[in-house]
C-alpha cells in the first residue's frame, strides 16, 4: 500500500450525456436532460451542458410523470427460478450458500470468497482483498472485492471492476507522469466495455433491469442498473470517467435514519473507552484498507461517517472529492465534495485548526469524536509510530511508561503527505492514538507529541491543505 502522496494535475473532459430525454413542462416549456433522481415531490435532471436543475413534480407534463413513476415502479420478479447455485456460477465466486445471503456469518461468507479481515470491532466487520492478479467476476475483471457487516449482519457486498484508483495504468502514479491520451481513452474503453459486460451477463439469467433513481447520494454522473434476486438487490454503476462497480444490497433496504442530535452524541459517548494505565480511545472505529492507491483521505471518510452511523464508500468519496487517478486529493475538495450530501445526513463537517497536544486532542475525544489528521507520513514517523506502539504494549506499568523520543529532523516531507484519524490520548504520558487506512495493523498506534505536563507545540508535521494519499 502506497504511503506517497500522488498530487497529479488533470482536467476533466466533458461529454454530452447519451442518456437525456426530452422534458416538458406544464406550459409546454422543453429541456433535454438525464434523470438524476426523484423523490415524491420533485426531481433533479442534468442538461447535456452539465447543469443540474431540481423541477417539482406538478410542473411536468403527465408523461413525464408516468415516466418517472415508472422508473421508481418495482422490477417484475422475472428472476424467481434461478437457483443459488446457478447465480453462483453466473458470478464466478461462490457468494452464496444457499438462496439468502442475509442470514449468513460474514466470516464464513468472507472465507467462501478468500477475503482478508479488514477490521473487526464490537459493532463493524470487514472483509477485502485486492487480488495481484484481476479476478474474472461476471465475465469482466475486478480489482477489489469486499465484505461489509454491522453488529453481526452482512450489510454490503461490493465489487470494484475499472475504476481510477485501481486500475492497473494509474496504479502509484507520480505527478510529473500525468495519464497519456492513449491511457484515458483505454481507461474510457474499459468502463464502457465492464458495463457492457456486467449488463449482459446479469440480463442474460436475471431479466431486463430497471433504472435505479439515487436520492440525496454523491452520485452525480451516474448511471445505476438494478436487479432482483430472492430479497436481494444487485445494482451495477457506471459513474462517468471514474468507475465501474456491482455492489449486492438488501432489497427492503432504504436509506439509513437520519439520527438526531442527542443520538449521536449519545452513540458517541457510549463508544468512548477509557483503559487501566490513562489511555482514552475510540475503539468501534471501522477499518478500511485503502490498498496499494492514495486513496488515505476517502479511505479516511469513510471510516468516520461510518462511526456515524452514515452510509459510505471510498470509491465514491473519491468520485465526490475530486481525486486524482491512483489517489491525490485536498482536505478542501474532499470537504467540499462531502459536504452537501453529510448536511443531508443531519450533520456537519467542521473544520477544526489546533496544536497537535493532549489537551487540545481530548476535547474531541472525551466527545467521541475522532478526528481527520493531516501529516507528513515519513519513513521516520512510521518508525517511531511502530516502535512506540511495541514499547508501549511491553511496559509492565503504564503510569510508568515513557514515550520514545522522536528521532531528530522529523518534519515536513510533501511527497509524503497523508490522512490518518486520531482516535485517542494518554494525558499521563503525553501520548495520541492514530488510526491508519492500512488494514487491521494499523488501527491503532501510538505516538508522543508532548512530555506529560508540558503544553507545547509539535514537530510531528501536520500538513492541512496538502494534497494527500
């Protein structure tokens, strides 16, 4: 896994959308523009110059209205008789052992698929692997495969065929070697033809699929195909010059509840542990491994609105967030990108400015809320990180402990900007605890910042307003 920041440059084209129709207003007004999505009382189009515009329902025509109702119609079950064994074929994995995926052990479905734990807490579990070789999955090639599961029920099966982060052209790109036009178009080539494919194989046993209307999603771009299976939602996505994804879902399953906030802070305070020895950590944070791309800061996002108790994903994060091909992004385009679709969650992203010490770490923590850090992950940070944690967990007395000393020169290194989470403190012995998108080994390190009693300024590096990896 990459632990460079990839800063590449690249502006986007932008293409008329094949998918418009014709809209007619009440007035007898017309707009060429794609369905976004809809709700029951209005909905949101994008014109082929690439505005979007948000119309009410009582506006448009009664054949635009029949037309949208029959993109939220209901699938006919035309996929019944297909046996869990034939679907298993048609896939190329065995995801299922029987005709419900729902009330299967996650692990026991992570073994049937060969996947790494991720992460395992209390509430979450995670299942992943980035094979070095392509898997042949419904006739096209995946890079990623992943398993997701909250309090013991699998939530999310996901699979990633072409896609920026993954694909192997874009794979730990450095900015001064920007995609060719040869490498964007094969790119181009390759989402059209997975989507082609997925489609074709799914259709060719499950049926025609319908159109699948997003709402209040970090979407925009994307076009969703869905079928359905025995309680089962299988949706394919193509979002526009970014990716290529099948993720398996419950069919009853609707948007999350939005939770108000005395729930947060409630869900927040319950999940804050305080340890023998001074140690104050989050702990029921879910992992995520970013794999071998500089996706640090979506890898990132998602753990924390996850923790939330808000649904997400890094690879549409990224699509959100404006990052490069193989990774790159900025704390404000990341935030910007997000922003409106967490607002529509209940909730709010703040931007927070303080010295990297205990006191000023533990106001968040004792709210348990984590925190997004930016630094500059060197050679050397990783080395202390990795040697204090070992020291640390060998001490016979925590209260007696004291912290490695940081090597001398540890400072701002650009090339190795990154995004972690800081999870918790030790005030006893000037300690934070950060969390990396790494996988499991990495869910908790600690580090000193500050001798205990002793308020100062750190020369760990925080890099806020980097572009990051």
């Amino acid at each position: 896994m990459s632990r460079s920041a990839a800063s590449i440059a690249l502006a986007l084209v932008v293409v008329a959308n094949v998918y418009a129709r014709t809209w007619t207003d009440t007035q007898g007004r017309t707009i060429e523009a794609e369905l976004i999505n809809a709700t029951a009382d209005e909905v949101t189009v994008r014109r082929t110059d690439g505005r979007t515009f948000t119309l009410p329902i009582s506006l448009l025509s009664e054949a635009d209205r029949e037309f949208v109702a029959k993109q939220k119609a209901p699938a006919k079950p035309s996929a019944a008789a297909v046996d869990f064994t034939e679907l298993n074929t048609l896939i190329g994995t065995p995801l299922f052992a029987d005709d419900t995926l729902w009330d299967d052990e996650p692990a026991a479905v992570a073994r049937r698929l060969n996947l790494q734990v991720e992460g395992r807490t209390n509430h979450f579990e995670g299942y992943r692997i980035y094979p070095a070789k392509p898997l042949r999955l419904l006739g096209a090639q995946a890079h990623m495969v992943s398993l997701q599961a909250a309090d013991g029920q699998i939530t999310t099966a996901n699979v990633q065929f072409a896609n920026r982060g993954d694909y192997p052209a874009f794979l730990k790109r450095e900015s001064i070697m920007p995609p060719s036009k040869a490498e964007l178009q094969a790119f181009e080539d390759a989402l059209k033809r997975d989507f082609d494919t997925l489609t074709a194989t799914l259709s060719s046993r499950l049926g025609e699929p319908r159109r699948e209307i997003a709402v209040g999603g970090l979407d925009a771009g994307r076009r969703s195909l869905r079928w359905e299976w025995n309680g089962h939602a299988l949706l394919v996505s193509h979002d526009e010059e970014q990716m290529v994804s099948l993720k398996v879902l419950p069919s009853g399953r609707t948007a999350a509840a939005k939770l108000g906030d005395d729930q947060v802070r409630r869900l927040f305070k319950e999940r804050i542990n305080r340890r023998p020895g001074g140690d104050v950590i989050l702990d029921q944070i879910p992992m995520v491994n970013q794999g071998p791309k500089g996706y640090c800061l979506p890898a990132t996002f998602e753990r924390y609105l996850r923790y939330a108790s808000i649904p997400a994903d890094m690879y549409e994060l990224a699509a959100a967030g404006g990052t490069d091909f193989g990774g790159g992004t900025t704390f404000e385009t990341m935030a910007q990108g997000l922003d409106r679709y967490v607002r529509r969650q209940g909730r709010r992203l703040e931007k927070v400015s303080i010295k990297l010490t205990v006191p000023a770490i533990a106001r968040y923590i004792d709210e348990g809320r984590p925190l997004v850090w930016g630094l500059y992950s060197t050679k050397d940070y990783n080395a202390l990180a990795d040697a204090n944690t070992v020291a640390r967990k060998q001490a016979p007395d925590l209260a007696k402990w004291k912290p490695l000393p940081p090597p001398a020169g540890l400072g701002p290194a650009p090339k190795t900007a990154h995004a972690c989470m800081i999870i918790g403190y030790n005030k006893m012995t000037g300690e934070i605890a950060v969390s990396d998108s790494w996988g499991p080994q990495f869910q908790e390190r600690w580090i000193p910042v500050s001798p205990p009693n002793e308020s100062r300024k750190t020369s760990i590096g925080c890099s806020p307003g980097k572009r990051l990896a």
